[in-house]
C-alpha cells in the first residue's frame, strides 16, 4: 500500500515537473515572439492561473504562426506570374492618386498586390440580386467554374448551387470547390460527396478532425470568391445560405454587399483561388487559360489584398490604418462586428479629433451576442472623440466597407476585428476610383435612413451592469 502510494507521488511529481516545465517554455515562447504587451500579459496570466485548461486555450488560439509559410515563394511567383503581366497602366487611364500612392506600395511590397488597371465592378446590396446574377453567370460558363465560400450550406440556394455546378460538371466544364471547413461544420459529408461523384473537384480548407486536437481551428478561410473561364468574378461578403434570401427569424433581412468584376479584376481573383487551391490541393494551375485576354470596361485601378495569419506583417491591418490616417475629408466604415486593435482604434478616435468626419455603421442586433456586447464597449472613446455611430435597424447588417474622400473604396471578406485582421484568409479590393467611391458613399447614406444615430449624452449614461458586462467581454475581443 505505501508502495503504491509511494509510486503515485513520484509519477504525480514528475507530471507536474514536466508541465511547469511546459509553461516555462511556453511563456519564454511568448516574450521571444515580441508580440504586443497588450496580448502577451493575457496569455501569460492564461498560462499560470488557468492549469490545464490556459495550455488548451493556448494550443488552439494563442499561437503565432507569422514566420509559417503555407505556399513556397517559388510556386507564389509561379502563380502570380500571369496577373502581374497586365500591371502596366494603358497610357489613356489616369495613375493612383498621389494620396494613396504609399498605400499602393505597401500593398505591393509586402503582398505583391498587382495594380490591375480596367475593372468593371457591379454592386449587389442583397441576397437574391446576387444569387440570380451569379446562376445567371454560372449557366455561361463553358470552360471551368472556380467556387470557394467559407459557409455552403446543406439548404435550398445550396442545394440549387449544388445542382448547378454538377450539371456544369457533366456537361464538361471544369468545377472546382473549395470551403471552409470549419465554417461548414454543420453540414453533412454527403453533400459534398454527391458533387465529387459528379465529376467536381472538392477541398475542405485547413480539414479540422476531432478527436485530434489542432491548432487550425483558429485560422479559417474566410474568402468569398466565384470565377468563371478567367472573365467574370464574385467576391463580396455574402456566405451561399438561405439566410441571405429569406432572412432569419432573430434579426430579419440580412443586408449585405456582393460584387461582380469584369476585366482585370477577374485575373485577381483567379490567383487568390489559384493560391488557396494549391495549398489544399498541391495542384499548381497557371496556364494562360486561366486568364484570358479582357477588355477594360472602365477606367478603375483596383489592388486584391489576400492577407491571413501567416507572414511577417499585417498587411489589411497596416492597410486600414493608413486609409484612416490619411482621410481628408471623411471616412465611412460598415462592419457586423467592430473590435478594433489598439492601434486601429487609436487611428479612428485620432481622425475624428482632427476633423474628419468619421462615419460608424454598426447592427442593432447581432448574430453573435458576445461579439456585439464587446463591440459596444470600443464605441464609448469613440463617441468622446466625435465620432458619428449609427446602429442600423432594418435587419441584419453585415456588410462590410470603408469608403473615402470620394476615391478610395475598400470592399470585400473583411470585418473590423481582430479574427478578420489577425486569425482569417480574407480578401479585400482596394478600389481607386472617384465614380466607384460615389457609389459606395450613396449606398451608406441609404443605409443611414434605416439607422439610428447614437446619441452620446443617452448612450454614456447606459446602466452601469450593462457596461461592465460589455467591458468584460471586450478581454475577450481577440477570441470573439
């Protein structure tokens, strides 16, 4: 019995030797990674007053995966060789403007983003628009059809989506699928098996098997990409759901912005699926194919941002920032979830001190209560700062946009938070061009009408359980 009990102390010891040892390294990790003291604190706290449990949290979502690459530069410069063909600017199209010409560096430089000169851009603000002009597109297609989402869902447009690409498939054009697979958790295997017995294509993005714990759970493919032969594109913020359509029983409609491009755009779009589709594939498509001679059916200038959590910089967080920071005039921002960095944060309340008018449109209500209750606790210093905050109430909104000056738009996959800026695979157009701008600007004042301005004196004077229970949250802003 004393044996026993002797033996148990002695493997007890050595197990808790053997984790404070773990931890150790861990937090040595951590303060060798230079990371922000704001996020380094955190996780060391986690670390020692959460035993076991802080180890778990940290497996799956405090690892920095900056120095990781997920595609050899050789077969990056392979893939991106042919939209970079057409980076010249035809002598009859204007240039970037002088304001935004360090942006366009910094986009280049460290995500070799390609200027892609003549773009034609249409604007969808809601599900059905968007689904008829892309089955409208899908029927043309006679080459190949490049289909990536982060939520396909099991549900009626799903289940038409499906039937489409496998008549396509049958009928000899080349589908490939990509999805994320965590964002399509809820959705059966045998979905996607009935269009690979159909002849598709199909990956799931960073696959995440349970019970084999891993880290991948934190890092999802948030993209929303759609290209047909090389000469029509999709991307936006709309998932393939129903809720797009019908709306939701909680939040109503859902209002949101989906694009279409034409031109060189397309050739953007093509080479994010490209990239997306060798890291899960390690099929290496460039063949000119792909990317066909376009006409310019206008005068834009646009750069495809694909940023995630992997390389050195944050470059669509280094990229909103500078866009603020550099607003003359006004700066318009919608967005589902608003928890900004620190330094984000910093750059808005440092704008709107200054003068600019700076223009937040945030949901009233939201599909992610946790994530919204942190969201209000950013928006006091705001309003402080003479920020104007509006909670629109004509359903859900989860469109996503900063529009500037009348030149700059940014659109696409991306919210402002820090899943979208630290932990996603997102892609964002950065789109100069005056016309382009205007119409985005319009498309926000709609929207205003069907806001409700916040007003200050009200809003600071909240029940003070309510702002608690919000600042509580916001420790958790990283994860939500």
């Amino acid at each position: 019995m004393f044996a026993d009990i002797s033996l148990q102390a002695i493997v007890g010891s050595i197990v808790f030797i053997l984790y404070c040892i773990t931890i150790s390294g861990l937090i040595l990790v951590i303060i060798t990674e230079n990371r922000n003291p704001l996020k380094t604190i955190p996780w060391v706290i986690v670390l020692l007053m959460l035993p076991g449990l802080g180890l778990v949290f940290y497996f799956f979502f405090g690892q920095d995966n900056r120095k990781q690459r997920i595609i050899s530069r050789r077969t990056y410069k392979r893939i991106m060789k042919r939209p970079q063909e057409g980076r010249k600017a035809p002598h009859d199209l204007c240039t970037v403007p002088e304001q935004y010409k360090p942006l366009s560096t910094l986009l280049g430089y460290n995500n070799q983003s390609t200027l892609l000169y003549g773009s034609g851009i249409t604007i969808y603000t809601n599900g059905p628009d968007k689904f008829d002009a892309l089955f409208e597109e899908l029927e043309r297609a006679t080459h190949h059809i490049h289909f990536q989402y982060y939520i396909f869902l099991e549900d009626e447009i799903g289940k038409k989506v499906k039937e489409v690409l496998i008549a396509k498939a049958r009928a000899g054009v080349k589908v490939r699928v990509l999805y994320d697979d965590v964002g399509c958790w809820n959705v059966k295997e045998r979905f996607f098996r009935e269009m690979k017995n159909a002849g598709i294509e199909v990956y799931a993005f960073l696959k995440v098997a349970f019970p084999v714990f891993t880290s991948k759970v934190n890092y999802r493919n948030h993209r929303k990409i759609v290209v047909i032969d090389g000469k029509v594109g999709f991307m936006g913020g709309m998932n393939v759901a129903d809720r797009y359509i019908t709306g939701t029983s909680w939040g109503g409609n859902w209002r949101d912005t989906h694009f279409k491009f034409t031109g060189k755009g397309v050739h953007g779009l093509q080479s994010a699926f490209l990239i997306d589709w060798y890291v899960v594939s390690k099929k290496l498509l460039n063949d000119k194919i792909y990317y066909p001679p376009v006409e310019a059916p206008a005068d834009t200038i646009m750069q495809l941002l694909t940023s995630g959590p992997v390389g050195q910089w944050r470059t669509l967080l280094q990229a909103i920032i500078y866009v603020v920071a550099n607003a003359r005039k006004y700066i318009y921002i919608q967005t589902p979830y608003f928890l900004p960095t620190e330094g984000l944060n910093q750059a808005l309340q440092t704008a709107a001190l200054g003068g600019i008018d700076v223009r937040l449109m945030l949901p009233e209500r939201s599909d992610t209560p946790t994530a919204n209750m942190a969201s209000h606790s950013f928006i006091d210093d705001m309003v402080k700062a003479g920020a104007k905050v509006y909670f629109y109430g004509s359903g859900f909104l989860h469109s996503k946009l900063v529009v500037s000056d009348d030149v700059l738009t940014c659109i696409g996959s991306a919210n402002m938070d820090f899943r979208s800026f630290e932990h996603n695979f997102e892609i964002t157009a950065f789109v100069y061009q005056n016309d382009f701008a205007l119409q985005m600007k319009k498309i926000f004042l709609h929207d205003m009408q069907n806001s409700e301005k916040l007003i200050p004196s009200r809003w600071l004077k909240r029940p003070l359980r309510q702002r608690i229970a919000e600042s509580f949250m916001r420790l958790f802003s990283p994860l939500l």
